[in-house]
C-alpha cells in the first residue's frame, strides 16, 4: 500500500510521544535505565524575559520540556543579560518584587503538576546579587590602585593620587630597578581581541614600604626617600569601595522600595556577600509559606552561574585579616605586586591591567601573588560555604560553577558545594579539562558533578542534535553526570521582540530551544531520553579512577587547558585519570589503603606529577605519607616546580623534594613513559583499551555489585576491544531505547572480561555487569564477523543470527558450548539494495504573516521534491534556504523468501534526528549517529512504503530574513559584526547513502 496523502498529513502534524514523570522524589532516586527519575534526566536552562510575561504560557513551556524528557528547568530570570529593554519596567516586574515572586511560584506549581524538579538562581542573571541598600557591606568591593612617580629628589609632598576614590587601604612606596612598556598581544576566546598595553616595573624587594599611617586626614603626605645615588621611585595608594555595580540595571529616581534600583553584585570573597543574598531570599520570597513549601517538594539546586563581575583587583575589606591569620605576615606593602592578573581572570583577560610590578627576587614575588590567592580563595569558600549551608537547612541543595573566572585554585574550591557545575563554553569539550574539574568532586563524594551544556558562538538556530550529544558524550567522559542544556526560551510575545521569539544572548550563543525548532516535536525527545538514560547509569553507585594526575595553580587557567599532555595513559592502554590539587589531599577520603588512595571512593592506583607542576611544601608531605603507605608516586619528564609563597625561600621546598625522590615508592621516568613504568609496577587500568583510535571509559561499582562501563570512541570510525576487570556477565544498555540485552561477543580470562567493538564516529556503548533486570543467558562468541548484522534472543535464551550477505567469506564461529559453526548459512542471502528515488516532501517553517506576533510557531506549506540520491538541502536550489522538516518517502518492493527472512534499513548520519516510519508503523529510536534499524516487524509482502522524517535547524531560514529580526529592542545583525558577520548556510536533511540489508535468520541454539 502506498503512503496516501492523508497519511503524509498525518505525519506533518504529529506530535512527540509524551513522557509520563509521577513525582518529583527525593535526590537519590535515579529511577530506573528505562525510565529515569526527574532528577537524574537533563534540564533546560530557561530563560525568563522578566516577571511581566504570561505566568500560563511560562508553565506551560515547563510542562512542554517535561513531556519531551526533561527533568525540569533551571529557571533563570535573564532580565537581558544585564541591559535595559526599552519598554521594561522592572521596579514592577524585577527580581524578587511582588511580580516576580508570583511568577517563580507559577513556575514551582508547574513542576509540582508535572512531577519536576526546579533549580532556581539565587538572583537575576548569573544569581550574582540581588535588590539590597546601597550602602550594604555586603556588596561587591574593588581595590582601586593608582601608582604615581615620586619626582627625582625622593621627596613626595601633597595630595595622595586617588584620594576621593574610596577608603584608603595603604600607601606604598618602592624603589624601581627597571621599567618597560609591554605592548598587548592578541587573545581570543570567544572571539580575537587586543590586550591593552602595560607598563612593567622590577621593583626592589628590601624598599617596599608601607606609610599609611603617615596620611593626613585630607589625604596628603610628606615622604623624604633616599636619591643620592639617583633612585627612582614609585608611590601607590590603593582605596577600597562598593562598587555598585548591578546586574539586574533600573533606571529610576524612585527611593521608596528596595527594588527601584534593580539588583547589586554581591561581595565573593566573604560570608556577607552570600548573607545579603539569603537576608533577601527569607525577607521577600520565603515568607511566603507557599512558596516555601513548594520549594521544599519541588526544589533541586539554588545556583549561581559562572562569576562575571569585573574589577580592578580581587578585594574584600576582611582580606587583610583573613591573610594575616593564614600566612602570619601583612599584606599591605606587597599590594603592587597585586595590580596584575587578579581581577576576573576570565572576563578580563585582555585587561588583566596597566601596571605589572615584580620583585628583584629570586622567583620575582610569585611567592606573595600565590598568599594574595590563597587568602582571596578563603574567602571565597566562606561565600560558597554560606549557600552551602543555607540550601541544606531546608533540604535542598546548592549548585555553582564554583571559582568560574576568579585568580584562585578552581580545583581546591569544588568540594565546597553540593553540586558543583562546569560549562561546555569554558572547558570547550576538552575531557582532559573536565577530569580537572571532576577529580576534587570524586574525591569529595559529590554525587553530581554538573555542566552547563551547549553554548557555542554562533551557532543559535544551527546547533545540531548530533553535535548536542557529542557535547554531552565528551563531558560524560570527563566525569561529568549531569547536563542542564544551554536553554531554553520563552515562547510568547516580549517587548520589541519579533518571530521567532525572545532569544538570549541576541542570537549569538545556540541555542533556543522552543516548540519554533522543527526538532523540538520531532526527534528531541529521543534525544533527552539518550541523555538522561546516559546519566542514570553515570550516576549509580561510585566512579572508579585508575590514576590521579597533581596539578596546583594559585590562579586556575579559566579554561582549564590540558595538563597531562602525553598520548601514553590514553593512547597506549586506555588508563583513566583524575587531577586533584594538594588541597584536596585534607578531604577525608584521601588516605591510602592496600596501596590505593581513597579506598572508598574512587581508589586511585598511583599518583603522576607531571614535570611542570608547582608542589606545595604540605603536598610533599602528603605525597611522602602517600608512598610510603603503599601508593607508587611517578615523577614524570623531570623534577617538578616549587609553588613558592612569601619571599620565595626555596631551601625547604628544595630539600623536601630531595626527600621526596628518596622516598620508597617514588619513581622518575621519562615524559611519555608513565604507562611504561605502570605496567612494569603490575598496574592495569580497570578498563584497559586496544583500539586503531581513542576511545574513553568510566567505570562505575554500585554497591549492590552492579558495576557499569562508558566507552566513547572520539572523532572518527574504529574498532578494537576493551578488556575489563570483571568476570560478570556483560549486557548492553541502550540508552535510546532503554533496552537491556546481552553482549553477543565475549571471552573471559585471567580474571578479565575482552569485548569487542566497533564504532562509528563518536559512538557510545553502556554496559553493565552483574545484577540486571535480563536473564542470564550463557551462549557466545568471541567476536562478531562482519556478515552478521545483527542477533535476538529469544526469551528462552536461544540465539538467533541475522546474517547478510557477505556470509559465504566466513568459514566458521566458535560458541561458548563448545561447538564451532562451520559456515553459518548455506543459503544466498539477497544482496543489498541502494533506495534512491526518493519523493523529498518540505514542510516548510516561515514567519508569520504579522513578523511582530513571537507567539507563533510557524507559518507552514508543503513543496514536493524528486530525488534521485540524498543530498544536502543547500544543493536543492528551491530549498536552499529553507527550514521545516523533511519527508523522505521511498517505496520498496519486498519478497519474503529463504534468502530474505528479513531487514535492515541503513540511514546515513542523522544530524538533527530522524524518525522512520515503515508502512505507517513508526520503529523505536535509534542511534543518530549511525542508524541501523531493524524494519522486518514492518514489512509485508509487495510494496512497503518507508519514511524518514527530518528536522531541519531554523539558520538557513532565519538567515534570509535576519534584518528583520529583533529580540528585546536589539538588532541582532548589530551584534554579529564583531564577529566577522552571520555565519553561512548549513546543510540540512539526509545526506548520504540509504540501503536496505537483507538477512537470513540463523538459530544456533
């Protein structure tokens, strides 16, 4: 029967099957791998305009993203990232009024209806402040530097430069030994920028001098500084002050609430900041009992998003104390050694500042920059530590990208919070980066270790699904075990906003998740259900670790750039490894026990300090302790660096690591030897890899003696084998459709289990051995020959084959029983068969007719198309520009007989998601990345009408009528000049080669 037009209808108007959630449950319920729980499935970011949108649609967006999958949301009221809309009015509608606070309990409501769990920022925007009083202690502080030369005779006699900046901290003087101008290179992040010019001064270590107390009360001074032998000199002042800077902006001459001039940044570096926060939260939005109690049933993680307040220097008035108590010396007359590279590290990195000041010392005053850190860092956990506690008190918890941006120790801060969080835009899909920052949180026992996933320039309205779950895969392998997508947006109509809607970011970061992409309804749902099934098993029991990797910076790179850079952990034998930082060696997990660190946790086998590492004289000591209970330290391409502190005195430092190097259990090999000194110490990885290509694992032990293995084959095609510590049966997890099945081809030997694979692209594989919901089946192979295609086995536990082909090159397979198949079918099986003329129809997407109205999804019409092989839509001139869905349509004549029990339909790479359909039927979900579905279910004698149904992205679309587009009163083509301009086109629809593959079933018992 041939696909009707009424069938095609059909098809264009259907809607993604509904995920049923019950409650929302507590943290530690996952579910189950066929059907997670809320908390243990992906959330969207979802960005709320501001409080005067519709609370209806606003729920209904929530309820929308928990039918597709999601867990729920991470509501963030966006407020335009920190700009004024036209129109706005946010002292009715801003964070924390009235207003808003009917709109957050909308939004709690919501999950509750739909059994969801809710993250919810502590503020607008990044969660970085709130409403507070102007002159509230507790807001962001700056250091402000001002540096003068004092003239040529040593004497100094007038007003202090700066004076009406703020309170005056201290008044140095030193003498200079040399200066240059250093002139500003180019950085590039996100995009390339300039880095401002500076001036660099060596100062004289033993002339730092602190005359603060010299000053008048009007701010001048006499000095008199010796110039005999013609010294030059220069004179700082540094003065601290509220910045006042507000990430929630209100225009208003208004003084009568504390909401008429929007929101403050908080101070980072103290308790007071995180109190003025949660003072704020218990006055205005938790008095509200039912919010409250919403919260308690509904509630995930209260968050703050990546640091994005910008100063001079890193500052708080309690940080002269603080480093006081922790380093016994004062700070003030080492602050211009501090005016360089420790405001945000990450936002600023091309105005780390004008004036650079060294020391004439041997490690040129590094040892003062690392004590400034350290103490700012102590601070900063005082601040998280206060979220930290305030969340759990009413049982929930809190989450942060903890250190995100600030010249301190990022891995030092991560066991701080419950959640901590990291971001696919920072850490740029590196696995090596997230194993930097997921180490302290295995350390610590974090159950969660969270990403902020799917940021990338420009590339709203054309991030593809596939390279979503490359996204997702990558972090996977780093640690990561939970994603909350980069986000969703408010469907409804907004101030000066056009179809296709209020979009973050202006466009400029994907994505935009709505039911306005043509993927939201038709192949996301697959999608979500791929991720959460992915993080239920990332989530059971405790991740096991082969090796830690030290690393210690007083200021982490905020990308956190590869450290161990050498190809022989990875490439040679498949060792997974966690980085950690020294202090991270006072967590209570981190003792050694039968020759592992961490027994209870991740039990690292041996430890490796790369050569360019900075060792602590207290991780010398911890790293002694370590050896000489039994764990094998290697130091690997040469001695490693001291992390000086103070006055750089390297005489300790140097004489521990002598100790070190003679310590039992401490070995030096060259760079690139360190798997070579572990297997000649007997130490396997738990998953030990030989593949033609990389391919990553985790490895997870429950405690009920179910243990589960991630592997990812990255970047390219290969195959290999994976040999695994275990002798459980292995079985197959199939994160798209939640099946359960046993691995086909194994052997076991030497207490090992070997299996082979082979893998497309970017592919992934979940096992799990030991306690499953399958029953055990003990029929085998050892490898799988290319003919077969594909096997079931029956409930009873037989074995059937589907052999293809290709059968007749093979001679013979070897079961598990004992017995050996000879030739596996003395049938011909019927060969492949290539479809091509294929019937293309466009569903295309357009705005509406009133441009102006957001609201609606699209303006929709049909083209038909003749195809005579899948190309991309840029190819097909009528739909070049066009954005829709695709309806592949293809009839296949079909002859049941002895060569042909059945079929395999071969789809190529489905880059935005795919649904077939054959005769109407539609089949289960399927692997984007290399779809192979079995059709034999659906197939009848004659003819069999299949259709694949394809998203589009909406770019190519959008692109051509991007002048006409608006979000919140900006032009987003404004916006993409400092990028060079709009992207090009991208390619839509199958492309590729689609074959049907016949099969002959074969029973072997």
């Amino acid at each position: 029967m041939r696909l009707t037009s009424l069938l095609i209808t059909a098809l264009l108007s259907r809607q993604s099957i509904a995920f049923a959630h019950k409650t929302t449950g507590p943290y530690d319920d996952l579910g189950s791998f066929q059907n997670p729980a809320s908390r243990a499935r992906p959330r969207f970011r979802y960005w709320l305009p501001d409080a005067s949108v519709d609370p209806g649609l606003v729920q209904q967006n929530i309820k929308d993203a928990g039918a597709l999958g999601a867990g729920g949301v991470e509501f963030l009221p966006f407020y335009a990232y920190g700009s004024e809309v036209s129109g706005a009015d946010w002292v009715i509608y801003g964070f924390g009024t009235p207003a808003y606070l009917k709109m957050f309990k909308a939004a709690l409501e919501a999950h509750k209806e739909a059994g969801l769990a809710m993250d919810f920022p502590l503020g607008p925007n990044q969660g970085q402040g709130v409403p507070a009083r102007y002159d509230d202690e507790g807001l962001q502080w700056d250091l402000a530097p001002y540096a003068v030369a004092i003239p040529p005779n040593g004497s100094y006699d007038g007003r202090l430069p700066g004076w009406d900046t703020g309170d005056l901290v201290a008044l140095v003087t030193a003498q200079v030994l040399s200066a240059r101008n250093i002139a500003g290179q180019t950085v590039t992040t996100f995009y390339t920028v300039a880095v401002e010019d500076h001036m660099q001064y060596v100062l004289k270590n033993a002339t730092l001098q602190d005359w603060t107390d010299n000053v008048s009360s009007e701010g001048t001074v006499r000095l008199k500084l010796p110039s005999s032998h013609g010294e030059t000199y220069l004179l700082f002042a540094f003065y601290q002050y509220l910045t006042h800077t507000q990430n929630l902006p209100v225009s208003s001459n208004m003084t009568g609430t504390i909401f008429d001039n929007g929101s403050y940044i908080v101070d980072h570096f103290s308790a007071k900041g995180a109190q003025v926060v949660t003072k704020f939260w218990d006055d205005y939005l938790l008095e509200d009992a039912e919010v409250k109690e919403l919260l308690s049933e509904v509630g995930n993680y209260g968050w703050e998003d990546s640091i994005e307040a910008t100063s001079n220097i890193s500052w708080t008035p309690s940080l002269p104390k603080v480093f006081y108590d922790k380093y016994g010396y004062d700070l003030k007359r080492f602050l211009p050694l501090f005016m360089f590279g420790n405001n945000n590290i990450g936002i600023q990195n091309a105005a780390p500042g004008s004036v650079e000041c060294l020391l004439d010392t041997p490690d040129q005053g590094k040892g003062y920059v690392n004590d400034f850190r350290g103490a700012l860092m102590e601070g900063y956990r005082a601040y998280v530590e206060h979220y930290t506690n305030w969340t759990n008190a009413m049982n929930l918890q809190y989450s942060s990208q903890v250190a995100y941006n600030l010249p301190v120790d990022v891995l030092a801060s991560v066991p701080y919070v419950n959640a901590p969080e990291c971001e696919s835009l920072q850490h740029q899909n590196n696995v090596d980066s997230y194993r930097q920052f997921s180490g302290p949180a295995i350390l610590a026992g974090k159950k969660v270790i969270s990403n902020e996933l799917g940021a990338v320039p420009t590339e709203a309205y054309s991030h593809t699904i596939t390279e979503l779950l490359w996204q997702v895969n990558r972090a996977a392998a780093g640690g990561v075990n939970q994603v909350v997508l980069h986000g969703q947006s408010y469907s409804g109509n907004y101030y000066n906003t056009t179809w296709p809607g209020y979009t973050a970011f202006f466009y400029l970061f994907s994505e935009s998740y709505s039911e306005k992409q043509p993927y939201w309804n038709h192949g996301f749902s697959e999608a979500l259900n791929h991720i959460a099934r992915l993080q239920y098993s990332q989530r059971k029991g405790i991740p096991k670790v082969d090796l830690v990797v030290y690393s210690k910076d007083s200021a982490s790179d905020p990308y956190l750039g590869t450290v161990y850079n050498q190809a022989d952990l990875i490439g040679n034998e498949g060792y997974t490894y966690a980085y950690l930082s020294p202090e991270n060696f006072a967590l209570p997990r981190a003792y050694v026990k039968n020759g592992s660190l961490a027994p209870d946790g991740p039990e690292l086998c041996a430890m490796i300090i790369p050569g360019p590492s900075n060792l602590t004289l207290d991780a010398i000591g911890y790293i002694k302790d370590y050896a000489r209970a039994g764990l094998p330290v290697i130091l690997s391409g040469g001695l490693p660096n001291i992390y000086f502190t103070e006055d750089g005195t390297e005489t300790a430092a140097r004489a521990g690591l002598a100790s070190l190097q003679a310590t039992q259990n401490v070995y030096t090999v060259a760079a690139g030897q360190v798997a070579s000194k572990l297997s000649a110490l007997g130490i396997s990885p738990r998953v030990k890899v030989q593949a033609d290509r990389t391919w990553y694992s985790t490895w997870r032990s429950d405690s009920d003696g179910t243990e589960y293995l991630f592997i990812l084959s990255d970047l390219v095609k290969s195959a290999g084998t994976v040999s695994v510590a275990t002798t459980k049966q292995p079985y197959s997890l199939d994160p798209w459709t939640g099946e359960e099945r046993p691995i086909l081809a194994y052997q076991q030997k030497f207490g090992r289990t070997v299996i082979p694979f082979s893998f497309a692209a970017n592919q992934t594989a979940i096992l799990v051995f030991g306690n499953t919901t399958t029953s055990a089946t003990s029929l085998r192979t050892t490898e799988i020959p290319a003919s077969i295609i594909g096997h079931e086995y029956s409930q009873a536990g037989s074995l059937h084959l589907h052999v293809s082909s290709s059968s007749l090159a093979e001679t013979s397979l070897p079961l598990s029983n004992g017995k050996t198949i000879t030739q596996l079918t003395n049938r011909t099986v019927a060969p492949s068969i290539t479809l091509s003329n294929w019937s293309l129809t466009v569903e295309h997407w357009d705005h509406p007719l009133n441009i102006g109205d957001a609201s609606t999804i699209a303006l929709k019409h049909n083209t038909t198309h003749k195809l005579t092989s899948l190309v991309s839509w840029r190819d097909i001139p009528a739909i070049a520009n066009a954005s829709g869905i695709g309806y592949y349509t293809h009839s296949l004549a079909w002859s049941p007989s002895a060569s042909a029990s059945g079929a395999y339909l071969l789809l190529p790479k489905a880059t935005n998601g795919a649904r077939v359909y054959v005769n109407g039927h539609r089949v289960p979900p399927f692997d984007y990345q290399a779809p192979k579905i079995h059709i034999s279910p659906y197939l009848h004698a004659g003819t069999n009408d299949i259709t694949v149904e394809v998203p589009s992205v909406m770019w190519n679309y959008l692109r051509s009528i991007f002048a006409e587009l608006w979000t919140g009163g900006i032009h987003p083509t404004d916006v993409f000049r400092a990028y060079g301009g709009l992207p090009g086109t991208v390619d839509n629809g199958l492309i590729g080669e689609a074959t049907v593959v016949p099969y002959v079933d074969v029973h072997v018992g």
